[in-house]
C-alpha cells in the first residue's frame, strides 16, 4: 500500500513538473505560423491574429484569444472576432465531463452563405450517418456573448438575413438542470438588396439541455416589428412552456400566448413526426378581437362597411387534430360579430385540398358591404372600354382561371338566415366540389318570401374558354315582396314558379350573354303588373284607331291577371315564347315573340280578347268588340318606361276592325232579308248558306 502511494506521489509530482515546463517552456505565440499555415491547408482560410495567445493548462485549461480575423484564399471577409477566452477544469474533461468556470466571446462577426444543393444534399447524408454522439456532461458557471454578428446570404434568392448587436447571458449551465438565459438581438431581413423587415427581440427563459430533450419554461418573447412589411412599429410578443426531444421526434408548446396589436392568441400544441411527416394536435382560442383595429396596425387596407360596426368582434376557438400531413380545426366556434358557426375547417398538405363544413345562426351580409353612396358612386362610373365600343355586356374577365384550376375544395354550408342585397332567405344551404377546375354546385337551396329555390351548376374551368351548365328552380316565390326588397320596386306582384335549364361557355358577360341556350317554363298565379293598366290602354287605342274621343281621365295603373304560364327557348341568347297566356279581369291575354339579350330589346305581341264580362269606370269596348282578338305590341329597349314600351298593334288591330265591319254589314244584310223573306223558309235557307 505504502510502494503504491509513492508511485501515484511520483506520477502526480512528474505531471506538475511537466506541466510546469510546457507553461515555462512552450510559448503559443511561436506557433502563430504553423497555425496560419494549417488554416490555409485543412480550412482553405486566411487567419489573421492581432495580439498575443495567453494559455494555462493546469488545474484548468485556459485559452485567450486575441482579435482574429478569417477570410476566404481571395480575401473575402468570413468571420472575426475581437476576443475570447475560456477556462475549463482539465481532471474532469479527461473523464468526459465538461466543468468550466466561463466562457465570454466579444465582438464575434460571422457571415454564412447558403450551400448549393449538391452540398446541402451531402451534409444531410453526413448529419444522416454520424448519429447520435452521445450526451455530454457539462458544468459552466458563466456564458456571455457581446456585440455579435450574424449574416445568413442567399445568392440565388437574393435574400439576405442579419442579426446584429447580439447579446445572450447564462448563468449556472449544468447538464440535467434548468438555468436562467437571456437574449437580446436586432434582426435585419433584406430581399433583391432592399430593406423589407427589422425586429428588436429579447427573450427570456428557463433553458434545460439534457442529451436530446430541450425545454424552455416560462419563455418570454418580446420583439418590436418594422420595415415595408409593417409601415409602423408593432409589437409582437410569444409565452409559454417550450419543449422538444429530438428522440421522439417530438415538439410541444403548453400554455401558449400569441399577442400582436390587440390579438390575443391561445395556444396549447404538439408537433410529432417532425422529421418525416408532421401531425399537429392542440387547443387553440382567439379572444374576440377588432379587426378593423387589427388591419390598421398592420398597416392593411381596412374595409369601409355598410355598417360601421361590423367586423369589430371576430374570433374563434378549434381543437387542432387530423392524421399525418394534414391540419383540422374539428370542432371548431367561429364568432362573426352577432353570428355564430360551428362546423370544422380541413387541409391537406400534399394535395392542397380545403375542407369546410360551417352551420350559422343568423348574418346579415349587408353589413358588410361598401357604404350605399360608395356603391352608387361607383356604379354610375362608366366603363371606359363599354363606352369606347359601345358594347353594353363587359368583356372583362370573370373568373380568376388560374386560381379555379388550382382549386381543391368540399366546402358544405348552411345558415339559419341570410340577409343579402336586401333579399331575406331562410335555411340556405350550399354543397360545393372543386377538383382542379371542375367546380360542381351540387345544391344551393333555401326557403325565399314564402316560397323556395333549388339550383345546381357544373363550371367546367379546365380550359381558357369556361362552360357552365345550370339548372334553376324556384317555386311560389311571393314575386312582389322578393322585387321590392331587391330593387326598392315592386312593379310585379304574385306567386311566382319557374324551372330552367342553361348552358352558356365564355369568361366575360358579353360572352355568356351571347352565347346562352336553354329551356324554361314558368307560372305566375294571383298576379299584378304595376304601371300599366292592359285593359285600359287596350280600349283608348281602339276608340284612337275608330276615330273616337278617349276618356280624359285614366284607369289605375295596374293589371291584375291570375294565372300566366309560359315556356321559352333561349338560343345565342335570344329567348323565344310561343306560348304565353294568363287571365285577366275581363279578358284573355296571349302571347308570342323574342327578347334579345344581346341586343336588349324586345319584339313581343300580345292578343287580348275581350270577354262579355269586362268593365271600365272610364272606358267601355263597344259589345261588338267582345270575344274578338285584340292586338298589343311591346316593343323597343329594355331601358323605356312600360308605359311607351307597350301600345295597340296598329297594323294588326285595322284587320281586327275591318272583320268587325264585315260582320255588321254581314248581320245588318241578315236582319233585312229575314224582313223580306217572312214565311219563304226554303229561299233564307239558300241565302244563309250563301252567306255562311
């Protein structure tokens, strides 16, 4: 025992001796050349030291660094440092424990560059085969890095990223155990050599690095956003519980704070599989914000609404979920002011498809358009290229196509009510498709004034010449109440049926409206036509056209019918009608002609026929007229006011007139002979046949 404590005496004493000879012996500085020279041949740098090296290796390594300088063998700045100096406990590094009293690093400039893709591509296979190298224990009583500098260059997206005056604190770095940390930094983000993002950032944690696991508790993230993407100063600040373990592939944030302007953001989520394919799970909550307030601190266009309070509490709550390589927001509670939807959001990260499943109570969607005098302006503003050539449909394009053809969506909506353009619809429901520019509109139904609608569409928007296939169908609309809250006018009243099919292929209303097929059928039961009395100027032109006096005073200004029914058939946007007829109070109306929509006029003829039944309070049909076919025509562009758009067939009714004269010569010629042929029955008899 005694033989063993001499020779570990001995050892202990010939490795004093010896370490006390290299420190007396041995001066670093002597090496500068060797250390330049191995910099150029394994580094292909240029190292330049501006002082002296100071060094002591024993109980503890120390090395001091002067001011430094490296750069590329063409003279390119890559790093420099002003000073260093680190001191570790040497016994304990030889048993794979990391002890040292500090470390502190000043002045530290460092430029990177963005690798190619071949050597990107490489680095990844070395990460790859390196594997784990094990966990090291450390102990540092001290870190501290002052006024550093960081550039990250990407030649070829020509973007720049610079953190600036950077300064970390830590105290009490021992492995397994949480310690304090302190950063503070200026980031500057530049693109194609322009300034378009700053941040002042100082984060505060509760940092614990045990072998792969890395938490952060009680993280405090503040950081003050300027630059072209925010014209003004905002703040943006993150809290909450950190952690990650590179073993489990696995990252967590608990108890999440997101503030930004007046956003509050609650968060609670885990991330797995982040080096193969992610899956998010969590909580997340936005308390009821202004959004007008927050586009406005954002520096973003805020909307002008119809309703200066709308859009003033959006907010929502969603359990974040769905398997690997997609994101759900199932369930999910959407606040748009008074209106509430539930219902789910979905996406898929590989094919880009959206999914959206929202039910709502009540919105009142004109709320949030523009104000009315806004809208009106910019209604009465003509458009240059309609003025320019006269043409009255647009030939601006409809649909963003690029946009629908990249579209993937299966979107299912449904409200209790919806108030748009002063229309009131009760139980909406809408199911939609989009898969790569084949849009189906499966169903857009709801109940409206007393009645219901129920149409589909197929848009086919594969190509640059767009097809729509639509079919409509509504049923006992109460016409009158649905026109007068759409328009403000409720010029026809009654109960309205309509079924049609339509085709049409184009990508501006000017081709739509030019290119328009399809078939329709429509009712209209308990009817009345506002600002036009049919009996009435039917029985002025005809006393006109007999040369007689017409009443100075005028019927009201309506017609009221009970039941009309019509078909139509619509070729190039052209509808043609053969077949029109309603019942009127004391006569007959039919009807046939066009309505050209590309040119917007109309050729339409009307026949009333007078029944024995009618009456006027300021104008009478003579009774010889009753029962015969009395010619209308409305003719002339859709602009004219019905009251010139519609008169006698002047040509038609001289016909109508000339038979009705051949008839009173006819009976008068009648009458004459049945006096003068009293008792011959067998010569009226042969005078009749020739007559008839």
């Amino acid at each position: 025992m005694k033989l063993l404590l001499k020779i570990l005496l001995g050892v202990v004493l010939v490795l004093v001796l010896a370490v006390g000879a290299i420190l007396l012996l041995v001066n670093p500085n002597d090496f500068k050349p060797e250390l330049q020279q191995l910099a150029r041949d394994k580094g292909q740098v240029e190292l330049q030291l501006s002082g002296d090296i100071g060094w002591s290796l024993f109980p503890n390594v120390a090395l001091s660094l002067p001011q430094l300088q490296l750069t590329s063998l063409d003279g390119e700045p890559l790093a420099a440092l002003d000073r260093a100096s680190i001191e570790v406990a040497l016994m304990p590094l030889l048993s794979g424990e990391l002890k040292m009293s500090g470390m502190e690093l000043e002045g530290l400039d460092l430029t990177i560059k963005a690798p190619s893709s071949e050597a990107s591509e490489e680095a990844s296979e070395s990460q790859a085969e390196s594997g784990d190298p094990g966990a090291l224990l450390f102990d540092i009583g001290k870190v501290r890095v002052v006024d550093a500098r960081v550039v990250y260059e990407d030649p070829v997206a020509k973007r720049q990223v610079e953190v600036s005056n950077l300064y970390m604190e830590a105290d009490g770095l021992v492995s397994g155990q949480a310690f304090p940390l302190m950063l503070e930094f200026d980031l500057a983000l530049s693109e194609q050599g322009k300034p378009q993002l700053k941040a002042a950032t100082r984060l505060q944690t509760e940092l614990l690095l045990d072998g792969s696991e890395f938490n952060a508790k009680a993280l405090q993230l503040q950081t003050t956003l300027s630059g072209v993407l925010v014209p003004q100063p905002l703040s943006l600040n993150l809290g909450g519980d950190l952690a990650f373990d590179q073993a489990a592939d696995r990252a967590e944030l608990r108890g999440g704070k997101l503030s930004l302007a007046n956003l509050l953001l609650n968060l609670d989520l885990v991330a797995a599989g982040l080096s193969t394919q992610p899956q998010l799970s969590g909580e997340l909550k936005l308390d009821p914000l202004d959004l007008k307030q927050l586009l406005s601190a954002l520096g973003q266009p805020v909307p002008e609404t119809a309703d200066e309070q709308a859009l003033r509490q959006v907010g929502f709550s969603a359990t974040l979920a769905g398997p690997a390589g997609s994101l759900q927001l199932s369930p999910l509670t959407l606040q748009l002011d008074q209106t509430r939807f539930d219902g789910k959001l979905g996406y898929e990260l590989d094919s880009g498809k959206q999914t959206v499943e929202l039910n709502g109570d009540s919105l009142d969607l004109d709320r949030y358009l523009p104000p009315a005098a806004q809208t009106d302006q910019q209604a009465s503003q003509p458009n240059s290229q309609q003025t320019a050539s006269s043409e009255r449909y647009s030939k601006e394009p409809l649909l963003p196509l690029e946009t629908l053809q990249a579209l993937k969506l299966d979107a299912k909506l449904g409200l209790g009510q919806l108030k748009a353009s002063g229309l009131e619809i009760g139980q909406l429901k809408l199911l939609l498709k989009a898969d790569a520019g084949l849009i189906k509109l499966e169903q857009l139904a709801g109940q409206l004034y007393q009645g219901s609608f129920d149409n589909r569409m197929t848009l086919d928007a594969r190509t640059e010449n767009p097809k729509f296939d639509i079919s409509k169908k509504i049923q006992g609309v109460e016409l009158g109440s649905m026109l007068l809250a759409l328009t403000g006018q409720d010029r026809f009243s009654g109960r309205f049926t309509m079924n049609g099919g339509y085709q049409a292929r184009g990508n501006s209303v000017y081709d739509l409206v030019h290119s328009l097929d399809g078939n329709m059928d429509l009712g209209l039961k308990e009817g009345r036509l506002k600002g036009v009395n049919l009996g009435d100027t039917l029985c002025r032109g005809i006393l006109q056209v007999r040369g007689q006096q017409a009443p100075a005073e005028t019927a009201e200004s309506y017609t009221e019918f009970s039941n009309l029914s019509a078909t139509a058939k619509i070729n190039k946007g052209v509808v043609t009608n053969q077949d029109l007829k309603a019942a009127l109070v004391g006569i007959n109306l039919a009807g046939d002609g066009q309505v050209n929509l590309p040119g917007e006029n109309l050729d339409y003829g009307l026949s009333l026929t007078v029944l024995q039944d009618f009456a006027s309070a300021n104008c009478r049909i003579d009774e010889k007229l009753h029962n015969l076919a009395l010619p209308l025509r409305c003719e002339g562009g859709f602009d004219e006011a019905p009251t010139k758009l519609c008169g006698v067939d002047k040509k038609r009714i001289d016909k109508v007139l000339a038979d009705v004269g051949k008839r009173e010569v006819k009976q008068k010629l009648e009458q004459k002979l049945e006096e003068k042929l009293k008792g011959n029955e067998a010569v009226k008899g042969v005078l009749k046949g020739l007559f008839n």
